[in-house]
C-alpha cells in the first residue's frame, strides 16, 4: 500500500475507535513519526494529510528542515534527546515532547531564556516504571511539578507515555489509563505554566487502546511508512 493509502486507512481507524470512545474523532492528532524516513517520503505523509511530524534523531530533524520536508505542518521531537543537542531543537520544533529529566529541563530553559523564547514541551512518564526506559516516575509528579515553577521558558501542554510492549489488544489500556487520570489530577492543581491538553500516547500497535483512553495524540511510523531497515544508516 501506498503512503497515502496506508494515512487513510489509520484515519479510518482512529475516527472508529474516536466514536467509538464517544469522543470527536477531531480531538485526537495523528504524528507521523518520521525517523529513518527521508524528505520525499516525509512530504508523502504531509500530503496525505498527516496532522504533524515527530522526529527521533536530532541529525535527521536538521537535515530535513534544511530539505523543508516538514512543511504545512508542525515539527515535534519525539526522541531521546541529549543535553549537548538541546541547542539544536530548541525553537526549531513546535514541541519537545520527550523531556524525561530535570536535567534535560534546566538544559532547555537555558537555551530558550538565551534565545528569548518559551519552548512548549511534554513531560514524558515511565509509566510502566521500566528500568530500560527513561521518563519521569508518575508517582512523584508532585515533587516535580513544584521545581517547574522555576523554569519560566519552558510551557508544559501535557504528558507523553511509552508503555511497555504488549502482547495483545488491551493489554496497555491500564496504562493508558493511568496517564489519563494523572493529567486530570495535574490539571486540577492549576499551576502556573503547565496545562493538560496534549496526552501523546499510543503507536502503531495501540493506538486504538489508547484513544478509548483519552489519547489526543497517536504517533505512528510503521503504519504509515512500513517496518524500519535497521541494518541500513539513516
């Protein structure tokens, strides 16, 4: 199938389990996820009317902005991101939503004070508590959201979550559900500079799961660009 068949059929997909949910099949954004896919498949997806793009890898998110493979639509990072990179991606994407550390956020709102913007940013949660992945632990979030305070350039919109790989349908919706209803406990603190809005979970595998859940954005790469070559340099 091609691209544009492959983005139709998720919209399909994503608008049954919307109405399914009783919810809008509007509220829920669809990210391609774009790493190891070069400019002209990038644009392939934008033209098919992707809502955005989520890229893994700093190098391929310069490389492509130079190539304008993002254009008509927002550029997020979606990666692990390293504190010596943070220069890079700071006010060239719409939204870092993979900032997992205290680190990575005092790095950012160093580099957006000195380029006199407020990066919009996700906090992203090991919500699964795996020692393999980063994120910050979803039970101390209140320890974490009162430093926040103290980082006036970065604007928290959300939460993104990695849950661990499942074996079946379903097997993720707790998860899923546990994101859920910590944003809804953060959003009611009201504090100043982080709003709930964005709950950026749910890929390829899960997506569905994850929009009976509350998900207001998916990211997919597999399905809309087929399975990664890992043997190959991106």
């Amino acid at each position: 199938m091609t691209i544009r068949e492959n983005v139709a059929m998720i919209r399909e997909k994503m608008d049954a389990a919307a109405r399914a949910a009783g919810r809008e099949p509007r509220e829920v954004l669809l990210c391609a996820a774009t790493k190891m896919n070069g400019a002209a498949r990038v644009r392939e997806a934008v033209a098919a009317g992707v809502d955005l793009c989520g890229e893994n890898r700093v190098q391929e998110l310069t490389q492509k902005l130079g190539e304008h493979a993002y254009d008509g639509v927002p550029v997020h990072f979606i990666g692990h991101l390293q504190t010596n990179k943070v220069r890079q991606v700071v006010g060239k994407v719409a939204l870092i939503q993979s900032v997992d550390r205290m680190e990575l956020l005092a790095c950012i709102e160093k580099e957006a004070a000195r380029q006199g913007l407020v990066q919009d940013i996700l906090l992203e949660v090991n919500v699964g508590h795996e020692e393999s992945k980063s994120g910050f632990d979803p039970d101390a979030m209140d320890e974490i959201l009162d430093k926040l305070e103290a980082f006036p350039h970065c604007r928290v919109r959300g939460l993104m979550a990695i849950p661990p790989i499942s074996e079946k349908k379903g097997d993720n919706c707790r998860f899923f559900e546990k994101i859920q209803r910590l944003s809804v406990d953060i959003a009611a603190k009201n504090k100043h500079n982080i709003s709930m809005e964005i709950l950026s979970m749910g890929m390829t595998d899960d997506f569905e799961d994850a929009i009976a859940c509350g998900s207001t954005m998916i990211r997919v790469g597999t399905a809309i660009f087929g399975a990664r070559d890992y043997s190959k340099k991106p």
